[in-house]
C-alpha cells in the first residue's frame, strides 16, 4: 500500500523567544534555528519513519538544493518533487518558554504544482492506494477529483483551514484529519451552508495535549488520550501525529486503536525534540517508547 502525498516544502526559521510579541511590539530572540518543515513534507517523513511507504509530490525552487538533500536524508524519495522558478516556499516560526508556537508561511513553491506532475504520479498508483493532501499546496479540489476517478483513497488535512476548499471536497474524502479549531470551523461552515447531515467520511480529530479521537463514518469512536511527556517545541506534532496513524491505518484500518496509539507515542516523542521533520522519530524509538508505557497513556 503506497500512499501519494501531494504536500508542502518548507524551510523552518525558528526564533525562541522568553513569551509571544504583543502587535507592535519587538522582541530579542534567544536562538535561531533552519530547519526542514512544511505540513506535507512533515507528514511524509512521519509516515516514512514508522514503516510506510509513501512518494512525496511537491516543488521546491532554485534554492530548493538544501531541501532536497535533507528530505532525502530523512528516507523520503524526492523523485517526484519538480523544480520550479519560484522560491521554496519557507515558515517563519516563533516558540516559547512554554512550548508553544506561532508560525508564518510563505508558500513559494508549493504554490507552483501543475495538473501534468499530478497526473504523472498519480500515473504511478494502482485501487487501493491512499492519497494525501493539505492545504499548503495549489489544486487541492483537482487533486482529490483526479484521485478519487483513480479508484484511489483520500486522506485531507485541510490546514491552514479553507472552508471553500473543505466544503468542496468533503463528500470525497475517506479521512478527514482536523484540530479542535478546524473542526469547530468545519462545523459552523456547513451550518452556515445548512448542512446538517453526519459526514461520511472517518473523522480524525487531534486534541493537542488531550491526545486525539477517531469517528468513523458509522458512528464509532475510539479516544486515544497524550502521553504524559515534558515538550520542548510542538512544531510539527499534528504532523507527525497524521503521518504515523496513516501509516498503520493505511495498512490495516480494522486496527485502528493501534494506529492511534502509535501516532500518539510518535507524537509524544517528537515534541521533546527540536524542529520539525528533523525531531520525527523512527519506528523503533517508538515501539521502545511503547515497550516501556505499556498501559500509559
């Protein structure tokens, strides 16, 4: 099972800082940092490290050479990543004593996708298969079309959240992966819209230190509560949370209560690190994080 992931690139810039800037306020920073980041790229190194198998579709630009060498370094394949003209796209991100961040993006690159790079790796995936994708990227709606007529699955993570775009695919996506405040605008837009009918697609749902809830179209639920762990940066942790659930669940989604309960020790594991893509951990980090919280969390 291969999952397609058409996702962003970024190039983290992380300032940590003693709290957040107040509007019009300037503040000294601590430390820099440059990192590897963007949602997409996030996702595909967290699905490569637990034992997926994924092919990252992306762009990045003439200075996309520091990228490329990292993403490949981390075991992500960069044969279906373009070059283009415009710049990678990068993220300013600031973090806290607390944790905490706020993150800007430029989106460059990822902007710059065209329906000849979809159709030629999607050109590559057989029925079964599931395709990824956020909204850091351009020609989400025609992706998820051009998907779905493939015979193949569709996981969506509409972040940053996009309304139009969510609304516009929603009868079309097999995973729907949401924070507490997508999914809170999720619902005020469709009963904006008058839609009041449950969404069949399954609902994952990430609830920051509360952990994360699966709903499936049918109504079932399972709750998979955070591991009790002391962060250090929660950049990329609804990332690598997506990535390493998809990779189990892509596999075997009957065991969808070990999925969650991987993603969440991934998730746990990251956040302890700095960074985004660089802080994922490897399969047997997490199975060793498991081995020793057997009954936790």
């Amino acid at each position: 099972m291969t999952i397609l992931n058409f996702g962003s690139i970024n190039v983290d810039l992380v300032y940590a800082l003693a709290r957040m800037p107040q509007p019009g306020e300037t503040l000294s920073a601590h430390s820099f940092q440059k990192f590897l980041g963007g949602k997409g790229v996030n996702q595909s190194v967290a699905i490569a490290a637990s034992g997926g198998h994924v092919r990252h579709v992306g762009a990045v630009g003439p200075d996309g050479d520091w990228a490329l060498a990292r993403i490949a370094a981390l075991g992500v394949a960069t044969d279906h990543i373009a070059r283009v003209e415009q710049a990678t796209g990068h993220a300013i991100i600031f973090v806290d004593e607390q944790a905490e961040n706020m993150i800007v993006i430029q989106g460059g690159a990822n902007q710059a996708l065209s329906l000849e790079q979809i159709d030629a790796a999607l050109a590559t995936a057989v029925p079964g298969d599931w395709v990824l994708l956020q909204n850091e990227t351009n020609l989400t709606i025609e992706i998820v079309q051009k998907a779905k007529a493939a015979g193949l699955k569709v996981a969506y993570s509409p972040a940053p959240f996009d309304a139009e775009k969510a609304l516009a695919v929603l009868d079309l996506v097999d995973l729907l992966a949401v924070n507490q405040y997508e999914a809170g605008e999720l619902r005020a837009a469709r009963r904006a819209l008058g839609h009041t009918a449950p969404v069949d697609a399954t609902l994952l749902v990430t609830l920051g230190s509360e952990g994360a809830e699966l709903v499936s179209g049918d109504g079932r639920n399972l709750r998979q509560a955070a591991f009790k762990v002391t962060p250090v940066d929660t950049t990329g942790a609804g990332d690598t949370f997506l990535g390493a659930f998809l990779a189990h669940y892509t596999q075997n989604p009957d065991r969808a209560k070990t999925a969650l309960r991987y993603a969440a020790a991934a998730a746990a594991l990251q956040v302890q690190s700095h960074g985004a893509a660089v802080a994922i951990p490897a399969k047997q980090k997490v199975e060793a994080f498991l081995a020793e919280r057997v009954g936790a969390g």
